[in-house]
C-alpha cells in the first residue's frame, strides 16, 4: 500500500472530524476547512491507488512477456509441424513451390538489370 494512500485517508479523516466540530460550533471556517482537507485526502489517497495500481501492471509485466513469449513459441512449433507434415506428404508439390520462389527472387534480382 502506498504511503500517499495512508495521507490521503488520514487527511480525510481530519477533516471530517474538522468539518463536525465546525458543524457543532457553528463556525462556517471551520466546517469550509474540514470539507476542504476531506478533498484533498480523498484527491491524495486516489493518487495513491493510481500508484499502486501502475506498480501491479509494472510487477505483472514480466508474468505477460512470458506468456505471449511462450504462446508464440507454441504456434510457431504447431505451424512448423504443419508445414514439415505438407512438404512430407506432398514432395514434388513443396520442391515446384520452392524452385518457383527461387525462380522469382532471381528474376527480381537479375532479371531488371
């Protein structure tokens, strides 16, 4: 937990405890005073949890590299078995792609000298 978060519940509690005295004194500064130190807690303990919440997502960062890192890793394993299992049962088919890839790099290379 933050320390802003702490202040910030501190400060509203003054000043509602201000605000009170104020109410039952019947002095209008007073009461004006409290409701002014509620704001400004309530403003510093969001401030708070706004830290906090950015220091989760910064913690949790690493968990979600590693996850996507190893959801990629898993498709790339899945399509490469996929393709291993085409060219495996369609030798001739696989050999003519390949070649004609080959033909159109070449051309594209040397062909427009």
């Amino acid at each position: 937990m933050d320390s802003d978060r702490i202040i910030g519940a501190g400060k509203e509690l003054g000043g509602k405890v201000q605000q009170r005295l104020g109410e039952w004194t019947g002095e209008t500064g007073t009461q004006a005073q409290g409701l002014a130190d509620q704001a400004a807690g309530v403003a510093r303990n969001v401030y708070g949890q706004a830290k906090d919440a950015v220091r989760d997502l910064a913690d949790a960062a690493p968990d979600y590299a590693d996850t996507a890192r190893e959801t990629g890793r898993q498709y790339y394993e899945r399509g490469n078995r996929a393709v291993a299992r085409q060219v495996g049962d369609q030798h001739l088919a696989a050999l003519l792609v390949a070649g004609g890839i080959g033909y159109l790099f070449g051309w594209l290379i040397h062909g427009r000298h």
